[in-house]
C-alpha cells in the first residue's frame, strides 16, 4: 500500500433523504458499490415514477468497479438496479431472498440472463479487489438482511445496512452481536449506522408481538379482513397468514409486488403456506365475508396502489363495503402522512372499520431505536462514525448520539451526497466532490425529465396554457386567420367569454405592432405575443398562464 494512500467513502444518494441509497467505497484502483437503490418522488415532481441516483461518477471509472454488494431487498436498495446495470454491467453479491427479489426486476427489464448474480450467506468473506467483504447477520422487517463490513488496507469500515436488535425474530436468529463485538475487540476504524429511527427512546419492539395483536384481532372478527401492509415484510404477511389459517379464513393476494414477493419468498422457503389456504383474488366472491382475508399493497397511500384503488372505488376485483375491517400494518414514510389519511378517511367513508397505528400494535420497525444505536456503537467501539441513511435531524441526532455514548467528536462526520470522505489510520476529512443527484425516470425515459421540464410540468398544473394560433401569408405577412385563442386549465372558457374575446383583440394588437415594426420572423412575433398575452392576464385575473403562441404559414 502506498504510504499515503486513502480509503474514499463517496455517498450518491441516502442522506438527507429516505430512499437512493448508494455508497462508493473507493481504494486505489478499486470500487466496491454497497446497494443501489431508488426513491419515491416527490410532491413538486409531478408525473415522475421513481428517483435515481446520479452515478455519473461510476461510469467514468467503471473499469475500478469490483462489484455491487447488497445489505438487504428493500426498494430503496435494490429498486436502482436494472437501471444501473443498463449502463454498467457488473456482478451482484447479495444473500438468497435479496437475490430472489432483483431477479424479479431483472425479468421485467430483460436483463437476468446478461447479469451475474453471486449468492451469499452471513458468515461469507469475498474478495473484491483489494477488499475483503465480510456479510453480517442483522434483523430488519425483511428476511435475510447483513450488514456489511469492508475489510480493507486501512482497516475495518462497517456498514450497518438498515438494522434493530430483535430478540425473538420470527425467522433466522438474532442480529450477530457476537460477530460485532468480535470485530469490535480487533479494532473497526469506522462505522456507518442507520439513523432512521434515532428519534425514538428504548429499543424497537420485536415483530413477534404483532403476531399477538393478529391474533386478537382474527379471534374477534366475523366480517371480511383487508390488511395492508409493506409487500416486503414477509415475517409479516407471514403472519397474517398464520392468523387467517387458524381462524378458517382464506387468504387472496393484491398488488403485483406483493404477489411477485409471496411468490419468490415461498418458492425460496421463506415463506410456508398451508395448502388450500391461498387463493386467487378472482375467487373471492365465492367465499363469505368471514371466509375471507385479503392481503394488499397500497400501506403508504400510494397513488395507484391496490388498497387505494380499493378505497376510491377504482379496483377491478375489490370492492370495500359496509362491515369490512381494514388493518394498516406500517407507519408513514415521512412525506406519506397525507396520502394515508386519504386513504383511511375514504375506507371510513365506506363504512369500514380501520385499524391504523395509532389505535393498535400492528405495526413494529424495522430500524432500532436509541438503546440499540448506543448497544453497536458500544459492541463496535469505532474509531470514526457515520450516521447515514436518514433526513438531516436523524444524521444530526445520531452524531450527538455517538458522542454520548463516548465518540469522540472530532471523529464524527456527517456524510452528504456527492462529498468525498477521506479516511486513513489516523485521519478522516472531507476532500472534494463528485457529480451527484437525482435522476428523474418518467416511463421509460430515465433522465430525459430535467429541471426545466419539471419547471414547465408545474407552471401548467398551477396556472394553466393560453394558445394563440395565427395563419400568416407566406409572401404579404398578411393574417389570413386568428388569432384564436384556446385555454386549458386557465379559465372555463363559456363562462369567460368577455375575457377570451378581448384576449383576441390583445393579440391582434400585438401582430399589428409588428406590422408597424416590420417584424416579420417568427422568434420576434412570437415573443411580442408572449408577452403581450402574459400582462393582459395577469392584469386581468392576477395568474400567469404559461402562453404558447402558434403561427401557421401558407
């Protein structure tokens, strides 16, 4: 190793925000990329599906890129992955269930047979480059989560991916304690941890104790069931199951990543499923309401979601009627709150009964709570720490976190996308920055929507489009016909018929003081219409209507 030689540690997407994640460990002529994620939009990004990270930076030095490592299958990990591998196709490490699940999206991109996946366990050390990549056994609301830790010529950097501490899980043993105080013991020169829920005091409740809550609310239940919850959370759905079998019910399954889940997670034996108890959702109509449970996408209030579908009476197979009990199984992404509380009043409109967080245990996190943020700082004893993965107040909170529980300050570091962290033996800075930010995919255009599309996209949804078509004689410059003046989303024109005819006569104003001017190119009329458009409405209705002005040669 060269006597100065750093390890660079380069966010492209996961701090200041939920979702993204992506993490550039660099060293030499070597990169290792630690999960490839994507983001919701939005509100200010009308008509965009999902957010990517920038990865730039990664296409110029593809040539150092060993491989990409997966702490877990969550969307906001996993969900950027066809999209890179579009642009650079390298292997994919990641453990049984997170690969069953990017196989899913490889399919519907059409890129599984040109991708090379390699499954690991925990407990597995691989040799990318001049890294060695340690997976770790952790708890999440997903099945088969680790965390990584990069073993690398400066030392030990570790990754908790998203984590908590769940003593009783549902499947696969609790977090590796023994494995992090190991490591610990050895030395770890930094740490990366999840700040997600820094805000909370104590510690996470375990995913068993919704099982209990389940049960209860099975037991008591003649009338159909509908739970929504996350489609990855397969301990959940798991249980839900559980509860539905043991009280006689059915079980049908809505929204097509929940099906693709329940799919891959009991083909890979993740998931056991009693036979008979599964149906398809066409087949709902011949069981009795208390026959019956539903199992849905759609927990955040997501626009076109299965249970909100359901809820506005936009679902071709599901109907929500007087009597049904509707179980919410997830807490809000910041940012959701008020697409849920749509949703739940719509269901309430219906005259179902829902059961939401806030009135029942039916819901527990997936990321740990203070108490076991200052347990793995303590087990890890890192020299230098990283809150990651979370809005500024987590990242802040879990810094002032890590101090209490003995880091000292000067070795603590808030990361931001696109900064480059710097880290040796001894030292840790910031030192310059990379392209980063967001990459705006609408259909099947990736990138194609920029600021300025945007800028326009919300200009037309606030204040609406006046067209003005004019036909002009290609020779004498002559209007041969118009203006006419057409509005969408501005007014409604019969009940503003004043103002569009004296909009008519604006325009032509406009065109004769080009005449006047011997302006006869189109950019130079076009602009004299524009803005002579533009102050005639905003003197008139105080709106500023984007204006297209349309001229016609013949």
């Amino acid at each position: 190793m060269a006597k100065n030689q750093k390890l660079k540690i380069i966010p492209l997407g996961g701090l200041n925000e939920i979702g993204k994640n992506l993490t550039v460990f660099e060293f030499g002529n070597d990169i290792v990329v630690l999960d490839c994620g994507m983001a919701f939009p939005d509100d200010d990004m009308p008509g965009i599906d999902i957010v990517i990270p920038d990865i730039t930076y990664l296409e110029k030095n593809r040539d150092k890129i060993r491989g990409i490592v997966l702490t877990h299958g969550h969307e906001d990990h996993i969900g950027g992955i066809p999209y890179f591998l579009k642009k650079i196709n390298v292997p994919i490490y990641g453990t049984r269930l997170t690969l069953g699940l990017v196989e899913c999206k490889l399919k519907e991109h059409r890129l599984l047979s040109k991708t090379k996946l390699m499954r690991v366990k925990a407990g597995d050390t691989v040799k990318l480059g001049s890294f060695r990549v340690e997976f770790i056994h952790t708890n999440h609301s997903i099945a088969d989560a680790v965390a990584i830790a990069l073993h690398t010529p400066v030392g030990v950097v570790l990754h908790s991916g998203d984590f908590k501490i769940d003593t009783t899980p549902i499947e696969g043993g609790m977090l590796d304690v023994a494995r992090f105080g190991e490591l610990g013991r050895k030395g770890v020169l930094a740490l990366l941890s999840d700040s997600t829920n820094v805000e909370r005091p104590g510690f996470t409740m375990s995913e068993s104790t919704v099982g209990d809550t389940f049960d209860e609310l099975f037991r008591n239940c003649n009338r159909r069931i509908l739970v929504a919850t996350f489609a990855s959370n397969i301990h959940r759905v798991q249980q839900i199951i559980n509860a539905a079998y043991q009280y006689g019910r059915k079980v049908a399954v809505s929204g097509r990543s929940m099906e693709n889940v329940v799919e891959v997670a009991m083909n890979l034996g993740y998931m056991t499923v009693p036979e008979g108890v599964l149906i398809s959702i066409d087949d709902i109509n011949k069981y009795r309401p208390n026959q019956l449970c539903i199992i849905t996408t759609g927990s955040q209030g997501e626009a076109m979601s299965a249970l909100s579908r359901m809820a506005f009476s936009d679902h071709k197979k599901v109907e929500i009627v007087r009597g049904d009990m509707v179980i919410i199984s997830a807490s809000p992404i910041p940012g959701n709150e008020r697409s849920i509380s749509n949703v739940i009043n719509e269901l309430f409109k219906k005259g179902a009964e829902v059961i939401y967080k806030s009135l029942e245990n039916v819901h527990v996190s997936g990321h740990a709570c203070q108490e076991e943020l200052k347990l793995l700082i303590s087990l890890v004893k890192p020299k230098y720490f990283l809150p990651v993965h979370g809005e500024y107040r987590h990242l802040m909170l879990h810094a002032a976190l890590a101090e209490r529980a003995g880091i000292n300050p000067k070795n603590i570091m808030l990361p931001e996308i696109g900064r480059v962290v710097e880290i040796g033996p001894n030292s840790i800075r910031q030192s310059g920055t990379v392209p980063s930010g967001v990459v705006l995919v609408d259909g099947i255009g990736v990138g194609d929507v920029g600021n300025i599309v945007l800028r326009d996209r919300k200009h037309l949804a606030e204040d609406g489009i006046i067209v003005v078509v004019v036909t002009i004689a290609k020779r004498t410059g002559e209007i041969l016909a118009g203006p006419d003046v057409l509005s969408r989303g501005f007014v409604y024109v019969r009940e503003s018929e004043d103002l569009m005819e004296e909009a008519k006569l604006v325009a032509h104003a406009a065109l004769d003081k080009c005449a006047d001017k011997k302006v006869t190119d189109w950019g130079g009329i076009k602009s004299c219409l524009k803005s002579s458009m533009s102050d005639y409405m905003y003197a008139k209705t105080k709106r500023k209507p984007m204006v297209l002005p349309i001229i016609m040669e013949v």
